[in-house]
C-alpha cells in the first residue's frame, strides 16, 4: 500500500510540474518538426509495462511519417497522457488504438480504447483540474486528475482542440485536432 501511495505522489508531482511548465514555458525556442509516429512509438514503450500487466494490446495506425511544427515535449506528454488513461481505464486483454491522421482541420490524434467508458455526463467533467471521475469502476484506479486539463492546454496553446466520445462498458475515444 506504502508503495502504491508512493507511486501515486510521484504521479502527481510530474503531473504538477508539467501543468507548471506548460503555463511558464516560452515555446518559441523550443519548436521545431517533429514526427508524431515517433513520438507516437516513444510513448507506446513508456506505458508498455502498465499494458502488460492488464494483456492490453496498443496498435499504431498511421502513415509512415506525419509532422507538426510544435515543441517535442509538448506532444510527449499529449501521447503519454492519452495512453496512460487509455490503459488505466480499460479492461484486462483490452486493446488501445493510436490513430494519427491529416484532415482538413489540420493533424488529427485518436486514441480509442475498449474499457469501462463513461456517461455523457461525466465525460463533460473530464478536462477541468482536478477533477477525476469517481464511480464503483473507477475508485481503485489512481490520479492526479491533472492529466487531461494539461493536455486541454497544450491543444488549447497550439489553437487546437480535444474531445471525448464515450460509452459505459463500451469505451472510450479522445480526439486532437492540432491545426498544421
């Protein structure tokens, strides 16, 4: 239990310190291309420990090569975001699909998992600070409750925008839209 409580504060301080850095941070000298199937794969071998231990399968499904103009350390953490709540949240022998793709609107990001999903109403609450969806599937599963509002930032900062489609046992998908 210590150690899960340690786990848990040390969650929770990296979740403080990039909400801190994304508020003070000056981006400008830190831009430049990156390649989001790269970064994609980074942070696929980041939450790989945690999948395998529920038999969760994550699939990258991309082209070969699709880039934005951003600071690296901003996708990192949309990606490690998305994915860890993505394995957090689903079922044992569970599957996560990572989906980057071009449209219209700009670089479009999906990551779709098949785990215990949520109401609408709840799903409404999910990008303000702190806020943590607390149910009989959710009350063993840990967070800061920081994780989405950063990343609702670091859209909000590259003038893009996330949302959330999901369905109680059915899943979950986050959508980014970050304009090229």
């Amino acid at each position: 239990r210590a150690l899960e409580r340690v786990e848990g504060m040390r969650n929770l301080t990296m979740d403080l310190l990039d909400f801190t850095r994304i508020r003070l941070d000056n981006r400008k000298d830190k831009v430049k291309m990156v390649n989001l199937r790269e970064t994609a794969k980074m942070s696929i071998s980041t939450v790989k420990p945690y999948a395998i231990q529920k038999n969760i399968s994550i699939k990258l499904e991309t082209e070969e090569k699709i880039e934005i103009e951003a600071d690296p350390y901003d996708m990192e953490i949309i990606f490690n975001n998305l994915l860890s709540n993505a394995v957090k949240y689903n079922r044992d022998h569970g599957t996560v699909i990572i989906n980057i793709s071009k449209g219209d609107e700009g670089v479009i990001l999906r990551v779709t998992d098949n785990g215990i999903g949520m109401t609408e109403d709840e799903s409404t609450q999910l990008f303000k600070e702190f806020v943590r969806i607390k149910n009989d599937k959710t009350k063993n599963i840990t967070g800061s409750g920081l994780g989405l509002s950063i990343v609702r930032k670091i859209s909000d900062i590259y003038h893009g925008k996330i949302s959330v489609t999901s369905k109680p046992d059915v899943g979950t998908t986050f959508t980014v839209i970050l304009p090229v």
